[in-house]
C-alpha cells in the first residue's frame, strides 16, 4: 500500500501477520503484576503465536485499583487496543479530551499517543492487544517524541461505546448477526479489523451454523457473553466460553455448528479485508 505507515513490526497488508491456531481457556494461564500500574494480567498466548507480532492479555486491577493512576506517557507500539470487559477505566489524551469508558467499550490508541491513566475501577477488567510485544514506553508531560512520531501525527485515539446505534446487522447469510465496528481498520491501514459479532436473540441463527469454511485472513476470537460450538481442523470438537481466547490461522478450515442465543465475540482479523470459501 501506497499511503500507509510503516510499522517497526514490518508487516503490512501485503506481506499480513500470521497467527498459529490454538487457545487459551479462560482459566488457564497465571495472573502476574504489570509493573508500574496497578493491574495484573494473564498471557493469552498471542505473543507465543505471533512470534511476537501482537501480544494479547486479560487485565485486572490488581487489589482495589487504586494505584492504578500513571503518569503521561506514550509508547512505540505500532498497535495498542483494549475493550473493556467489566468496571471501567478513565483517561486523560494529548487532546485534553478525558474518557472514562465502561463495559464493552473499546479504546485505539496510534503509534506515541500521549495519555495517562486518571483511575480504574476495583471490578476492572479489559482485552488488551498490543503490538509488536517489545516496545518501549516514554514517561512524562513534557518528553519529547522520536522524530519517527511525525508519521503518525494524524492519527488520534478512537474510543467506542457499546449503544444499540452502533451494530449494523450483516449481509446475505450473516443476516442474524449484529456486527459493530471497533475503529481500527482505517488508522491501522486496513492491517487489523477488530468487531463484535452479537446473535440478534430476536432473531435465531437458522440450525446447521456456519459449514465448513476458511478466511483468508489469520484471527482470534473471544467469547465476551454466551458460547459457541466450533470444529476445526486438526483438533477435537469444543465449546468455548466468555473469557476463551481462541486464534485460526488463515486458511484453517472450520465450522461454527452451534452457539447460545445470546453468543456474542470479539474478533480480530488481519488483514481487515478478507475472502471466506466454504468447503
Ligand atoms: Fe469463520
């Protein structure tokens, strides 16, 4: 692509991240300090099938959140999201904006994007995605950014809240689902699409579910309510819960032959555009 930044990942649309299949239960993994923060978290394995790529971790304030404040800062990552899963968070941007997202709200955050972190709630708990897993983070108001910054200077944070006007139900065969946007398509240059995928409990999936398929993109996936039923390729039928970290390499053939009427995911592809071919 023409136009788009370069990553220090050195991946882009043309040359997309792989992500190896397997899966993280929800209550697998264990909960360590995330220094200078105030929060705890568990590795999902994102890094391990990535090759370092993206690192993905479920966070929680650590004790009653109250250390959880941090100073400006701004870090190197080409990529940095979170959603949040329970409480909520509050936050300061280089935009004097100040933004205190809740339950399924979702934060993007570009490449030196100053912000601190003003609280968390004591019931806090996000997804967090960041990219590549080594990066470097810069305290302070006033510390100056690389001159590499410059690149992304027009990028800003994209917060989204979880309200009914933003799911737009799908096309054709995904007619039953409810899809809302995440806002990393466009500042990502169509590198990473990050969505949630919502049964409309008014109106059930047809029995059968999905069929075999492959995408050509690499994802994970994470169950935020309900569960879901999926074969894939090469390993035993399962049922995954809210909390489950799934990931599908591209081309992985699968099928998603039941799910909870009230199942709903996040899902994140790379590249955002994608094809899909049942088999
Ligand atoms: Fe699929």
């Amino acid at each position: 692509m023409s136009n788009a930044t370069t990553w220090r990942s050195g991946w882009d649309v043309d040359n997309p991240l792989g992500i190896e299949t397997g899966a993280v239960a929800k209550d697998e993994g264990t909960w360590e300090p995330l220094a200078g923060t105030g929060l705890e978290s568990r590795d999902l394995g994102l890094e391990a099938n990535t090759g370092g790529g993206l690192l993905g971790r479920h966070v929680r304030s650590a004790g009653n959140g109250e250390d959880a404040a941090t100073d400006w800062q701004f870090t190197d990552t080409d990529f940095h999201w979170f959603f949040v899963l329970e409480g909520e968070i509050t936050i300061a941007t280089e935009d004097d904006e100040k933004v205190t997202l809740g339950k399924w709200a979702s934060a993007y955050h570009p490449p030196y994007w100053r912000h601190r972190v003003l609280s968390v709630s004591p019931d806090y708990q996000a997804l967090e995605v960041i990219g590549p897993s080594a990066y470097e983070t810069t305290v302070g108001e006033d510390a100056p950014k690389p001159e590499r910054a410059a690149e992304f200077a027009h990028l800003k944070g994209v917060y989204t809240l979880d309200t009914e006007d933003q799911y737009a139900r799908g096309d054709g065969p995904r007619a039953w689902s409810l899809y809302r946007d995440l806002g990393t398509r466009i500042p990502t240059d169509g590198r990473i699409h990050i969505h949630i995928i919502k049964l409309d409990e008014e109106r059930p999936s047809p029995k059968g579910g999905t069929g075999d398929h492959t995408h050509s993109m690499a994802q994970f996936f994470y169950p935020i309510q309900g569960w879901i039923d999926i074969s894939t390729e090469g390993q035993e039928n399962r049922r995954y819960y809210a909390g489950d970290f799934v990931m599908l390499q591209r081309g992985t053939i699968h099928n998603a032959y039941d799910a909870s009427p009230d199942y709903a995911t996040i899902e994140l592809c790379v590249p955002a555009d994608y094809t899909t071919v049942a088999q």
